[in-house]
C-alpha cells in the first residue's frame, strides 16, 4: 500500500517544507488539487458535498498544479506528485502536454497525472471552452494528451480536435500515468477505457466494492485487463491500520489523507508545526505498522535540527570508521556473493531508535574529535597548474575544465599564503599533517572538502567536476 499527503490548501509558504516532510516519513507522494477561478455569481451546485454550496472555496488559495509541483520537487529525491483532479476540459490537449511533458521531465519522472471533468459551469466560460461534449472532449484530450508524450510526430483528427503532425520536444524517458476521477459509470468506464488508474474521494468501502468490481469487469471487457491499474482512494478506513489493510484486500493500491475538512469552511488558522505534527503522527501510527521498515520523521528546519540529516551513524562528522568496516561496526555479514542478500531492518531499528533516543535529549549527538578540531583550523588550499598547464593557459588565456578522479598526484595543489599567493614551497612544510581543503571556483561549484595528506602525496577528490587555473 502506497500513502498519498493532501495539504487541503494550506498557505503557499508552507510546501516546500511540506514536501520533505512527506518525503521523510515515508508518503509515496503528494497530491495537489486544481481550481481555476472563483465567480461572484455562480449558478452551478457542488456534487461533493450536501447541500451543493460553494461558499466553502472562497478565499481558498488554490497553486497551480504544473506551477507548484517543479517548486516542490526541486527539495525532494523520490516523493512523487500527482493531482487529484486537475480539469481537464477547461484546457487545451497541446499546451496540457506541453506543460504535462516539462513537469515529467523536469521532475525525473516523478509526476502522476489525475485528471477530471469540473463541475462547475463558469469554468467552461470563463476559459473560452464549450460545456456541451466535455466528457467526449476530455476523451480525445487524454488520447492527444499521450499521443504527444511519446516524442514523435503526432497528428490527430476528432470530433471536437484536429491537430497537423506535430512533435514535442523534450519528452519524459517513461510515460506519465494517466488516472481518471470520478464516481459516475460514465466516469468508470472512461478510466476503464483510457486510463491507467482510478481516482475516488469520500467513497465509504461498501460503494468501493462495487465500483472497484465495475472496473475490473469493464477493464476485461475492453481487453484491458492485463495491464497494470492504479487505485487511490480516499475516505475514512485510510486513518486506521486495520482500514488500511481493508482497503488493500478489496484492490486499493493508494491511499490519500487529509488532515482538514475543507467543506467546513471557515479561516484556515493551521500552523506549519501543527501541519507537520499531523503528517508525522499519521506516519507513526499508521504507516509504520503497515510497512514493515519505518522511515525518518521530519519535524521541519524551523523546528530546528531534523532526524533525517544523518541517514548513517558512519557519516556523522568526528566519528571514525570502525576498523573492519560496516560488518565490524553494525554486525552484519559483508556484502560478497555469498552474502547478496541482507535483511537491514535490525541495523534500521537500531538507527531509528538512536535518532529518537537523541530527539528526545536522552543521547546527546557526539562531539567531533580533536583531530578533526585540528583539521578544521588548518590553512586552506586551491588548486593551481604544473608548469605545462600554466604555460598553455597563459598562451590562450582560458581556463581549462576537468572531471575529478578519486586520486591525483599533489603537485597541483599547494597551500594559500597569508598574502593570498600560491607558495608551493610550504607543502614540505606540512609532511605528515592531514589538511582539510577546500577547491577554488565559481560560486555555484560547492564542492566539499577533502582530505590532503603531504605524507603519501595523494588527495582524495570527489568525483565532481572543478576548474584549473
């Protein structure tokens, strides 16, 4: 079972945070809705709620999906983003897949498309779009909508789009997964039919049931049933481990969780903190007893240091490596061809329950070691040119670029005077002494430091790339 975090419009501020957050708790994604506007006179009715009122959305800060998702997952790895549901008749099929291409690509393929008809009659008028034929209209789009994702020539002629061939350029290494919403049979036989998942909200698990059951029948009846099919769902067996578990017998693949009523109306008064607590304690008490392996809490950078800034104990600043290495050091057998596979979890727990141990001030964090005190307070070094490379870069006055391997020769490296020369003469001067240093370059090249030692004239570099002056 995968777990989906829905922030029910909170303040803008607050996702980027959000998202890591999500990401280190252990969500599988993040999941954005879609609004367009909001008229001062509407005649259209709600289908989601009671009484059909729309007050509930006003003053409602709605991000554009396409917008917000590339802000987000500039600070995640592999959090995943989705929409559920972006309006899809309201648009145009070309600059959907434009932006829909941009995203996926941008995101390392990391973005799930949800898409829906909206029920709101204004939105069709406001966009210059037609309100009769939507759900045909949305049929063809999705159709165009993939035909463009493939990154060849595309020409499509419809009822409602005729498109030249046309091609689009850059295009994700994977396709985006396309899920359709919605809980009408109409809505279920078009996902049956053209959609690589499902959507449902606020469905309760008997109406689940059946509708899960009609899309498997219609999935086969289109000779579609082979293929894989995704299923979010959202409702009140998702906050519960036992509800979770039904949930998955019945075909759910996904579940979404919100933390707030959003049809309740009222100011939203929720803190980033309080936000954060929310996400953090659904992720202890229901998708930790689901997994088997429960991941990092993050309690959020403006509630000081994290517990996910040190995934290993090895990595931790001042500590040194026991000798023997990992299998010394945490007990496990050493990875070899005997040994492919190795159960983690026990290594894992001991991890988790050190970083809570220290959260909540009963182990304190270890102190760096005097040598590495030492390290830090010695000079600093920049990389300069043997005399082959200065001759050449003073004839054609460019600067030369190479990729950094993980040993090189000191000779050229040498340590910056305190008049700011390069003085090659006090590399003897420092034989026998581990100097941290840190490259010189352009201010977008954070390189980190490495460790010179004068004793066996080698530098271990990362392998990143760096200039020579």
């Amino acid at each position: 079972m995968k777990f989906a975090y829905h922030a029910s419009m909170c303040h803008p501020a607050f996702y980027p945070e959000l998202a890591q957050a999500a990401e280190a708790a252990g969500y599988d994604s993040f999941t954005l809705p879609d609004s367009i506007c909001y008229p001062r006179e509407a005649d259209s009715r709600y289908p989601y709620n009671d009484d059909g009122s729309r007050e509930f959305l006003d003053g409602v800060p709605f991000l554009e999906p396409f917008s917000a998702v590339p802000w987000m997952a500039a600070v995640t790895l592999k959090l995943k983003f989705s929409t559920s549901v972006m309006k899809l008749p309201v648009r145009h099929p070309v600059l959907v897949a434009k932006s829909l291409t941009t995203v996926a690509v941008i995101t390392g393929n990391r973005f799930v498309f949800g898409v829906g008809l909206s029920p709101w009659h204004e939105d069709f008028e406001v966009c210059g779009q037609r309100w009769e034929g939507r759900g045909k209209r949305m049929d063809e789009m999705i159709e165009i909508i993939r035909g463009l994702g493939g990154g060849d020539y595309f020409g499509y002629q419809g009822e409602f789009y005729q498109l030249p061939a046309i091609k689009l350029c850059p295009v994700p290494t994977e396709p985006v997964p396309i899920l359709i919403g919605g809980h009408a049979d109409v809505a279920l036989k078009r996902a049956a039919r053209l959609g690589d998942g499902w959507i449902s909200a606020g469905n309760t698990l008997e109406e689940l049931v059946s509708m899960i059951g009609k899309l498997n029948a219609w999935r086969a009846e289109y000779g579609r049933g082979h293929l894989p099919f995704h299923v979010q769902v959202a409702g009140r067996d998702g906050y519960t481990p036992d509800g979770v578990k039904r949930l998955a017998d019945i075909g759910a693949h996904e579940v979404a969780v919100a933390f707030r009523n959003v049809y309740e109306g009222g100011s939203d008064n929720r803190t980033l903190q309080g936000m954060l607590g929310e996400l953090n304690a659904y992720a202890e008490h229901v998708i930790h007893k689901v997994c088997v392996t429960p991941p990092l809490t993050f309690r959020g950078h403006r509630a000081g240091r994290h517990e996910a800034d040190r995934p290993h104990p090895a990595r931790s600043r001042g500590r040194r490596r026991a000798k023997g290495g990992g299998a010394a050091r945490t007990g496990l057998p050493r990875a070899g061809p005997e040994n492919l596979s190795v159960d983690l979890r026990p290594l894992r727990a001991r991890i988790h329950a050190r970083q809570r141990a220290r959260a909540d001030g009963a182990s304190p964090r270890p102190q760096p070691s005097p040598q590495s005190t030492r390290r830090q307070q010695l000079g600093t070094a920049v990389p300069v040119l043997p005399r082959q490379r200065a001759s050449e870069a003073a004839r054609t006055g460019r600067r030369r670029w190479f990729v950094g391997q993980g040993r090189r020769r000191c000779h050229p490296f040498a340590v910056r005077g305190t008049q700011g020369r390069v003085d090659r003469r006090s590399e003897n001067a420092v034989t026998g002494v581990s100097r941290r240093l840190t490259f010189g370059g352009p201010p977008w090249l954070a390189l980190k430091p490495v460790t010179f030692s004068a004793a066996n004239r080698a530098v271990r570099a990362p392998r990143l790339l760096y200039p020579w002056y």
